[in-house]
C-alpha cells in the first residue's frame, strides 16, 4: 500500500508500506480525508513529539481522520471518523480502536474531518461547570482556537475576545469572536481580565504565561495547546495570588466525544464553509504540510482528500 512518511524535516516521501494488521478492539481503515492538525506540524520539521513519536514509520503524521472501515470489528463499508492509532493516518489504510471513531453519514468526507477537533474542545469545554455570563479569551485564533470561541459563545459566553498574531477579523462573527485581538499574546495580556482563558497554541509555555497575565480573580486556565517539550516556567505567584483554577490534558471518552461533536456540527453547519479553506489532494501532502505550517490571514483548516 502507499503511505507517506518523514524522510527529513521538512520533507515527506512517498513509500510503500506492509499492510498493517487491526489487533483485538481495532478496525482497518481506507484513508478517504484527513485533516492537519497544529501538534503535527513540529514533527514534520524535525521535532520529536513527547506523546506519539513515531518519526519516519509510513503514515506518520496524521491521526484526524476520516475513512472507510476495510476489516476488524465493525461492518466492511462503514465510514467513520475519529483518530488514527499511534498517528500513522497518512497512508493508504490505517488501523484505528474503535473506541476512538465513530460512524459517520451526514457529511462530506472533507467536511467529517471537523469532527474529531471539534471532538477534542468540546470534551475539554465540558470540564468548565458554566461560561454563561463569562468573559472569555481564546489564545490562538487557528483552526482549534475558533473552534473553542465557537464553542463557548454557543454556551453563553457573555464576551469572547479572540487574540492571535494573524489578523482573523474576516471570520471572527462566523465564529463568535466578539472582539479581535491582532497582537502577541504576552502584550496583549497585561492590560486584560478574562473569567476564562483557553490557551489553545502550545507549543512553548509563552501563551500559557500569558493566559496567567490576562486572568481574572478566580478564573479558569484551559491549557489546551500541546506542549513541544517540558514547560520549566510558570508564574505560580500570580497564579497561586488569584486563586486560579488549571485545566489541561486530551480526550478521554473518545467514541462519546465524537458523537457529541457530530451532533454540535449537525446544529452549526453554517462553520463549515469559514472553518475549511484549503483542500489538498493527498499526494501533494508536502505542498500541504508546508502550506499548513506557515499560517496566513484567509487560510485555516488544510485537509487532505483522497
């Protein structure tokens, strides 16, 4: 079968691969729409990642995923979205849990792959007790951190600032985006007072600083980028003087956060045109990867479509 896989940073070569097994609990899956996702984008120039690190293997990165289910312990033919085991979802097939996808028949296979990242936020979202009345800041105005400012205005936000070093300002009322912040984070930070804070970058603990700086007395932190490396400094003092609440980690109940995400995406389909903007064929995966790591006003999700 074919796959892609890291040949050097910044480079992907096309390979041929074994077909690979699903083990108990799993499926294989035909690979028919993927979407790039920010915490793939440092391995693909070179960094390792600390959770899922399987730099150069066939298919790797890629694990938001829509397909086709070709063997395992579900029907041949049922399509699914969710993720792709150990990220190895650049291939022709993959093999996925099953109680990390979900069946899917409503949407497109581009527009199924919002799916799984929609998934990822409104699980995280839902460890909030209430954000009705809140005023909220979402660090981080790509794909995901839309996302999150769509998500807590449909639950009530009172006032959602949005801040991000690329102007959004053509997409901000598409996605509830009361106020755009054009600026770096830690500027931005110093004159703010937020009830909530989604830190949705990672990466680097510059924007969690700054979700910290621009919190409110007794607010909530939601740290939901994903981390390159060990963060070694954090303004504890601050945080500790404001009585804070932190909230991190990933998606636990997958199968169950998909279906919710399918059922939110169901009820606003109208993010759909705004949220996807470029769709690339699969095998211009490099064209693809290289477009999504440099981010530009006008260009959000990049997916890729068999």
């Amino acid at each position: 079968m074919w796959a892609y896989a890291i040949a050097s940073p910044g480079r992907l070569e096309r390979v041929e691969a074994p077909r690979p097994e699903p083990g108990p609990g799993r499926v294989l899956v035909r690979l028919l729409a993927g979407g790039i996702c920010g915490s793939d984008l440092p391995s693909f120039i070179g960094r390792r990642n600390t959770f899922v690190d399987f730099y150069g293997q066939p298919g790797y990165p890629l694990h938001e995923v829509v397909g086709e289910v070709v063997g395992g312990e579900l029907p041949a033919g049922t399509r699914v979205v969710g993720w792709a085991e150990h990220h190895l979802g650049l291939a022709e097939l993959f093999v996925a849990r099953v109680d990390a996808i979900t069946p899917i028949e409503e949407f497109t296979d581009v527009e199924a792959t919002v799916v799984q990242p929609l998934s990822t936020v409104l699980h995280q979202l839902d460890r909030i007790s209430d954000v009705s009345g809140k005023r909220v800041a979402v660090i981080g105005q790509g794909s995901i951190g839309l996302l999150f400012s769509h998500a807590v205005k449909a639950r009530g936000a009172a006032w959602v600032t949005g801040v991000d070093r690329v102007d959004r300002s053509d997409v901000a009322a598409a996605f509830g985006v009361d106020e755009v912040v054009h600026n770096d984070a830690a500027a931005w930070a110093e004159d703010a007072e937020a009830d909530i804070v989604v830190e949705a970058v990672g990466h680097h603990s510059g924007p969690l600083e700054a979700a910290v700086t621009a919190l409110a007395p007794n607010g909530t932190v939601l740290a939901f980028g994903v981390p390159d490396e060990t963060y070694y400094a954090f303004p504890f003092m601050a945080f500790f003087r404001k009585h804070a609440t932190l909230i991190s980690g990933a998606a636990i109940d997958r199968a169950q956060a998909l279906a919710n995400a399918r059922e939110y995406l169901l009820s606003h389909r109208a993010l759909l045109e705004p949220y996807i903007t470029t769709v690339v064929g699969v095998h211009d995966a490099q064209v693809a990867f290289e477009t999504a790591i440099n981010p530009t006003a006008g260009r959000l999700k990049v997916v890729l479509q068999v």
